[in-house]
C-alpha cells in the first residue's frame, strides 16, 4: 500500500474517533442532567395529579344521600305492603262473614208484609176485569190447546214412543205381524192416553169448569184418531218385512228380519236343489240374501270371497308340511251340508271356477285328499256385480267366464230395495229420523241422475245406512254427503250430477 493511501485511512480514524468520543461525552451530559431533574419534575407532577385523583377516591367512596333514601324508603314500603296485607286478611276474615249477614238481611224482603202489600194493591176492579179478560179467551186457550195437544203428541209419537217401542220389537223378533202391529198401537195409545188426559187436566185446572165441558169426548176422539194414523204411518218404516214362503212338501218359511224382496225367489231356487248365481250393482244385499237364506231353511252357512289370485289350495284345501290336511269352507259344506257362499263370482279366476264345474254338475268333488259325494243339504249361492261377460263401465276388472260355468247356475237379478234401504237406516238413527228421511232422498235422487247419464257412480244402499250411523253418531247430512255420499267423485261427474 502506498503512504498516501495510508496517511488517508489514519486521518479518517482519527476524525471518527473524536466524533465518537464527543457524542459520548454529550450524552453522558444529557444523562446526568436528567438524574439531576427527575426528581423534581416528578414532584411536580404529583402536585399536579394526586388533587384530583384523590377527590374522585374521596367522591367514589361517599355513598349518594338520595339514592340511600330512596333505598330506605322501598325497604319500608315491601315491609309495610306485606304487613299491610296480613292485617287486612285478619281483618277481613274477622269483620266480612257479619257485614255479609247483615247485607243479606238488609237486602231479604219481608214476605208476610210484601204478600200484604200485593194483596192491598190487587182492588177488586182489578180482579174482576181479569175474570171478564179470561171468560172471553178461555175457550179460544182451550181450543188452540187441544190443536196443540194434538200436533205435540203426534210429534211426540213419530220421535220418541214409536222408535223405542220399534227397536224393542224388532228386538224380540215377533214373527206375527199383525201381532207386532197391534202390540205396538196399543202400547203407543196407552203411552199416550195419559199425556194427553193429563194435558185436558190441565187445561181444566185454568179454565173455568163451563167452559172446560165444551172439550168433549169427540174431540178427545179425534186427537186418538190422528195419533192412531200417524203411528200406522211411521210403524211401516220400522216393522220388519216378515218373509213368508210355502215351499212344496214342507212347512212354511217364516223369517221375521230385515230382508230383502227377492229372498222367496232364491228360497225356491234352493229348495229345487239348484245352484243360484244373485247379480245386482254393489251394495244391493246379495251376501245377506244367502245368510238370511241359509237361517231361513235352517242350514249352516259358510262363506268364502273370490278375486283373481285366489289359490286353489283355498277351495278344496291343502296338506301342511307335517302331512296333516286342512280343510276349507267349501268342503265343509259340500261333505256335512250348509248353504256356500262363493262371494264375487266374476272376480274369480276363471281356472278355479273350471275345477268347480264338476262338484256342481255331478254333486262329486276332487278334494286334495280324497273325492267327496255332495251332502243332500249341499246348496250353492254366488254372487256377482255383472252376468260373467266381463267388465264394464262400472265393474272394470270383472272376469268373462265360461259358458259352461254359467250354465250350472240359476241367475236371479238383486235390485236395490229401496224399502229395505229406508228401514235399515232409520234403524240405525233412531233420534234422528228426520234427518235420515233427508239423507235418503238425497241419495235416490243422486242415484236416479246416475242411472239416467250412465255414470260409473256407485250410489249403493250402503251411503244411506253408513250415513244413518253417522247421524245417530252426531254428524250432520252435510257432513255425511261429503264423507260417505260424493266423497272421491271428480269434477266431470259432479256437474253431471247437478253438485256444483
């Protein structure tokens, strides 16, 4: 290096040198001029703070005389209202029960001095203006008494005596109905001679005696005979249809139930042994028709419904896994007698009827363990919504079945028994015979408007007598058509039938 270079390099740590001992020395100046001040400016600092600080110290720790008071003053007032209150309490239960007894006694008239009172102020012009008021209008009273008497008790009848004296008859199934007729008048005029003895008695006990002689005996006579009429009238709708029949070679047939009018027909059918096929729209009573059938000829009665996944294992019976064999309905009644309900005919698998064309056709039967000769008790009743040609408009999944299946039967048509529907649904709303009066109309007239348009409604007696229960359960006839009369019907067919 040359010595210019280094004369360069020790002038400059020289100049750095000194600058650094004159900052240090400059700052060791400031440090002790601050320890030499620090006291004092903190004292005077305090002076400045510590006042202040020590008033809001003094402030905080000084409790606020109003608030005190107003604390105090709630303290004593929850104190005094609860004090207060069981002072009162006491006091009430001591001064109340007297007070109360004096109110009443205060507040009771005195009768003797207000009967004496009313009887000074009744004058006797008084008097007899009322005796002249009640000699012009008693015999008109009497007259529109015995009018209303006369409405009263019919209604009174038609209501209340004639249903409970009906259901107890139709109870005790009297199979005479001449007998049950004149039963049922005479408890009905028996009932009802006394209300309406006791009514005249008390027409008698407000008129005077000369006017009560003009009620005479005819009058009395009429009321009996209106009341007679009116009980012949709504004895019909409950009296049981007594079915009688004479069958050839045996005793006469007396069924004293609800049935319907096509039953003597199936009766003969069945007495001349042949298999009867009853057709009709749903709800008509076919099924009925054989039980009450089967009562009727004195028979056992077994039933069994057909659709068309029914098995044959169900008609002539099985053998289980153990080798034991069970039996069914239909050989219960084709090997020990009884009259065999095949339910839905047409509903049946046309396979299953083919197997049956032989039992009723020859009387003998394949059963699953062994062949069986027909009882001579042995009859046969199907039924069926269409005459086996298939479906239609109404009963679309109807099977077409065989000729030779139909032609072992006797086809007898079930109608709806209007007769029949109207008794079984007053049966079943006693209290509410207007009503169901209504509900049936209601259902008829729905029905006819059916029948006339060709519409697949189904309107069966079922809707009225599922309706009647409803009633006598406490619904309404609106209630009632909605849920079991036009419940489900699309728009299309309510304008058909005039609902909208």
């Amino acid at each position: 290096m040359r010595d210019s270079q280094k004369a360069e390099i020790v002038r400059i740590s020289e100049a750095v040198a000194r600058s650094m001992f004159g900052q240090a020395a400059m700052y060791w100046g400031i440090d002790r001029e601050v320890h030499a001040r620090l006291p004092e400016t903190i004292r005077r600092h305090a002076e400045g703070l510590l006042p202040p600080l020590a008033q809001a110290a003094v402030a905080d720790a000084t409790p606020d005389l109003a608030e005190a008071q107003a604390s105090v003053e709630l303290a004593l007032r929850d104190t005094l209202r609860a004090s207060a209150a069981e002072a009162v309490e006491s006091t009430s239960a001591r001064l109340l029960p007297d007070l109360a007894e004096r109110a009443v006694r205060a507040a009771t008239p005195d009768v003797e001095s207000l009967r004496a009172k009313l009887v000074s102020a009744a004058t006797p012009e008084v008097a007899e203006a009322v005796r002249e008021q009640t000699a012009q209008t008693v015999a008109g009273a009497v007259q529109e008494a015995t009018a209303e008497v006369r409405s009263t008790l019919a209604e009174q009848l038609r209501r209340t005596v004639l249903p409970d004296l009906a259901r107890e008859a139709v109870t005790k199934a009297t199979p005479d109905p001449e007998e049950l007729r004149e039963h049922l008048l005479h408890e009905a005029t028996a009932a009802l001679s006394g209300k309406i003895e006791k009514a005249v008695a008390e027409v008698a006990r407000q008129a005077k005696p000369d006017l009560v002689e003009r009620v005479s005996a005819v009058a009395v006579a009429r009321v009996r005979s209106a009341v007679q009429a009116a009980a012949e009238k709504e004895l019909a709708k409950y009296s049981p249809t007594v079915v009688s029949v004479v069958l050839p070679q045996g005793k006469p047939i007396e069924l004293a139930e609800d049935t319907h009018a096509v039953l003597p027909e199936v009766l003969v059918a069945l007495h001349a042994r042949c298999h009867v096929l009853l057709v009709g729209p749903a709800g008509t009573g076919k099924s009925m028709l054989a039980k009450h059938a089967a009562q009727a000829l004195g028979l056992q009665f077994q039933a069994l419904s057909l659709g068309p996944t029914t098995p044959m294992s169900k008609v002539f019976g099985y053998y289980d896994a153990n080798g034991h064999y069970h039996d069914t309905p239909f050989r219960r009644a084709f090997e020990h007698g009884g009259v065999m309900l095949l339910d839905e005919l047409d509903n049946g698998h046309p396979g299953l009827l083919a197997e049956l064309n032989q039992a009723l056709a020859l009387g003998v039967c394949a059963f699953a363990d062994r062949m069986v000769t027909a009882h001579a008790d042995f009859r046969l009743v199907a039924t069926g919504n269409t005459y086996g040609t298939g479906g239609d408009r109404q009963y679309v999944g109807r099977q077409t079945l065989d000729s030779a299946t139909l032609d072992r039967f006797v086809v007898l048509d079930v109608p709806i028994d209007e007769g029949l529907e109207e008794r079984v649904a007053l049966r079943h709303a006693p209290s509410h015979p207007d009503a169901v009066e209504e509900l049936v109309a209601s259902i008829r007239e729905l029905r006819a408007t059916a029948l006339a348009k060709k519409l697949p409604v189904i309107l069966s007696p079922r809707a009225s007598i599922d309706g009647a229960k409803l009633l006598e359960a406490g619904a309404t006839v609106e209630q009632v058509m909605q849920w079991r009369v036009i419940r489900g019907l699309s728009d299309a067919h309510r304008a058909a039938l005039g609902l909208d």
